[in-house]
C-alpha cells in the first residue's frame, strides 16, 4: 500500500514490540503527558528511562537507528492526538 514519505505507523516497528508498545507502553507514556505543562514536550532522558522500564531487555533507543527513529515518530503521534483530545 501507498504511504507519504515518513509517515510512520505501528507496522514499522520490530514484530515483537508492536503489540507491547501499544499494551505496555503507551499507557505510561498518557500518564507522562498529562503531568507535563502544556508547552513542554518529553524529554528524550524521560522517553529513555520509560523504554528501559518497560523493555528491560531490548537495547536501549538511540534515535539515530530505524528502531529509534520510529520510536520517536511514534511518540510523537501519540502526543500531538493527546494534546488534541486533551484541549
């Protein structure tokens, strides 16, 4: 199927992660939202710390790796629908 350039979706993750990124991760990651001041957005130190909490054994994001780079896109996504459901 046809997609813009650099539009990422869940899909584009490791196999393994879809599912807990959604389960597990994105729960926590609405609670982070909803304690940060309207213009602050996370933090990529606070970002790190909530996947090592969550994905003990995977490595840990760098942003510059496909894996990162989705993660960040994906985390930005999930923030940009909660400021909108939020306001």
């Amino acid at each position: 199927m046809w997609r813009k350039k650099g539009e990422i979706r869940l899909g584009d993750l490791p196999i393994h992660l879809q599912t807990p990124f959604t389960e597990k991760f994105a729960p926590h990651l609405y609670e982070l939202f909803g304690i940060l001041p309207a213009w602050e957005q996370l933090s990529n130190s606070k970002l790190q710390q909530l996947w090592r909490k969550i994905f003990p054994n995977e490595e840990d994001l760098n942003f510059r790796t496909p894996v990162g780079k989705v993660v960040l896109k994906l985390v930005r996504k999930e923030f940009s629908f909660f400021q909108c459901t939020v306001n």
